[in-house]
C-alpha cells in the first residue's frame, strides 16, 4: 500500500519550487502561469529520527525509510470548472491522493506576478475552496444520475448511498465541503470509491518571505508557514550547514521536514521497523492494523503463514544496542495475529512457508 498527497493552488504560488524542494528534482519553475502542465510526480522519504537513532547503534549494511509520494500538479484559477486557464480536469491526476497540500502564497516578489495581480491569502483558499467543490459536484451529479434507476430495486445499500449523495450535493450547493458537512462514520465508507476532493484531509502551506519566518510559526499539523525559495535553495548544502543555518531561524528542523511529518500524520499513518539480514527498514501502515496485516506489507507469504510476531518497542532496542540484549531484559513480547501495531514497534515475524 503506497500513500500519496497532492499538491494543489493557484499559478504562481510556489507550488513547483516546493516540490522541487521536497523531492529534490529538478522542473519547471519558470515565471509564468501554468508552467506546469504534466504532473510532476515524486518519493519523498519521511524524516524519523527514531530510524535514524536506531541506525547509528545497530550498523545495518542497509538503512532503507519509509516514503510518502507527492503529485504536482498545474494550477487552478477562478472558473476552472468553466474553463478557464486550463480547466480543472489535472484534477484527475490527484483524485486517488489520500491527501492534499495546498500551496497558498504570501510572498512579495514584484517579479513573481499574482494571477489575480494582487496577494490575499483568505480569498485564493476560498477560490481553490469553490473549485474542488464544483470538481465532486459534477461527480456527484453525474453518480445519481447513474443510479436512479438501480433504486427501484429497493437495495438497501443502493438506497443509503442515493441519500448520502442527496445529502452531500445539498452541502456542496451550500459551499461546504464534505468534510464541513460532518456525514456519519457509517456513511463515509460509501464514498470511498468515489474519490472526492473536499472529502480528502488538507494541510495548507503558506509561502512566505524569508524574512517573515521567525515570527510567523507553524503551531499545528494543518497549516504550515515556509519559504519555499529559500527551502529550494538549502537542500544542496551539507546537513552541518543546514542545521546550522535553520538554528539562526531558532529552527531544529526543516520546514520541509514539519510539512512531510504534517502529511504523514494527516493520513493517520504509524511507522513500524524490522531488522534482519542486515536490513533495518520503516514500513508505513494505517493505525489500528493488525500485525498478521502489517506482514503483507513485508511479503504476502508472511501474512499468509503467519505464526506469531516478537514485539519490542524501537526505545527498548536503542537503549539495549542488540535483539540479545532486549530479550535477556525481559522486554520482547509475543504477540498473536490480533495484536494491533503501535508505533514505533520493531516487529520479528515467525511465519511458515
């Protein structure tokens, strides 16, 4: 299972030099809009310093992280849905993201044109707001459409979606998104496969000026203020000479970093490791999985000849140095099929063949 998040905003907002950021790839960031045609697509490793503590004291041959993938796309004007600029069909590109990034600009370079020719943060949010809203009304449209007929049936589940959707068109007519329509927790699964844009978590990433850093501050997950110029420009120095210039910001880390931690704890994700055969490894899964679940992201025989799973958590191997060493403290545990991951976890599978 790979996870994804796409990357969305007006033109000219910084959306490309982010991503070029963030991936370390090199594309088009020229200074005109909708530069960005094709989507740009690109792997991105989640920061973990648990991974990296664990690293230092186990001295694996290989240290292999877990990774979150980004999807570019062009930008989005007033009247997309209309037509305008490009239209808004690059949406489709990111219709299977299980998040977004939204790219909003509050930055002041006179070289840098404003599609709109002038910078409001509030109104460009509330634009991309009422495109991704116009974006899951035609598909919504478009599905009763398709099953007015199979509701003569009288299929229960057929029914209870034909009034989910009612009552979600109702809420996008208003302007809300469908998470600002808080739909029941029974209701949700049924507009999984539909793949709804307000439906997805967003985080927003203010482009400032990198003067404005020390002061403007990122205090929670959803809304991230960084320099997307001046993040584009450190990420080929030396990391001594990284940290040493995010600390005159009174920063331990990248604002790339925070936005790719933001991500991954938007999408509910732990981390679990293994370390075997000289491979220490971070596997991404949902919270809540079951850990005869989780071995199917190491290989599908795993999970298919599970046995049992010996459970330490990563503090316990980094203080004790060895697996030897954890088990002669009496701190690995075996768990069944039924145990639930935690985060964090450094997981041994026992598994017949």
């Amino acid at each position: 299972m790979s996870f994804s998040v796409g990357i969305i905003g007006l033109p000219n907002v910084g959306k490309s030099t982010l991503f070029k950021a963030l991936t370390k790839k090199q594309v088009n960031i020229s200074n005109y809009p909708f530069c960005t045609i094709d989507p740009n697509v690109g792997i991105v490793k989640v920061p973990d310093e648990r991974l990296d503590r664990l690293s230092k004291i186990l001295h694996p041959e290989q240290t292999l992280p877990t990774h979150i993938e980004f999807i570019d796309i062009a930008g989005l004007v007033k009247g997309a849905h209309e037509g305008q600029g490009l239209g808004n069909q690059f949406l489709s590109h990111i219709r299977e993201a299980d998040a977004l990034v939204e790219v909003v600009r509050d930055f002041s370079d006179p070289e840098v044109s404003h599609i709109t020719g002038k910078i409001n943060p509030d109104s460009d949010i509330e634009t991309i707001k009422l495109e991704l809203i116009f974006a899951d009304l035609f598909s919504i449209e478009n599905r009763l459409e398709k099953i007015q007929k199979e509701v003569k049936n009288e299929d229960k589940q057929t029914l209870k979606l034909f009034e989910t959707l009612k009552k979600i068109k109702t809420a996008l007519n208003r302007g809300l998104t469908i998470t600002e329509a808080n739909l029941p927790e029974d209701e949700e699964p049924l507009l999984k496969n539909l793949n709804l844009l307000t439906a997805k978590p967003i985080v927003y990433v203010i482009n400032i000026d990198e003067n404005k850093i020390k002061e403007r501050r990122s205090t929670n997950n959803r809304q991230i203020y960084l320099c997307a110029k001046l993040e584009s420009e450190l990420i080929d120095l030396p990391e001594d000479e990284i940290r040493e210039y995010l600390k005159g910001y009174g920063q331990s880390r990248s604002a790339l970093d925070t936005l790719i931690i933001s991500s991954y704890k938007l999408l509910n994700l732990i981390t679990f490791f293994t370390c075997q055969n000289q491979i220490l490894q971070a596997w991404t899964i949902p919270q809540k999985t079951k850990v005869s679940k989780a071995a199917e992201k190491i290989h599908t025989d795993m999970a298919r000849g599970f046995i049992k799973a010996e459970v330490t958590g990563w503090q316990h191997l980094a203080d004790k140095g060895t697996e030897h060493g954890v088990r002669e403290a009496g701190l690995m545990r075996t768990e069944g099929k039924e145990y639930e991951v935690q985060d964090g976890d450094v997981i041994h599978f026992k598994f017949s063949i």
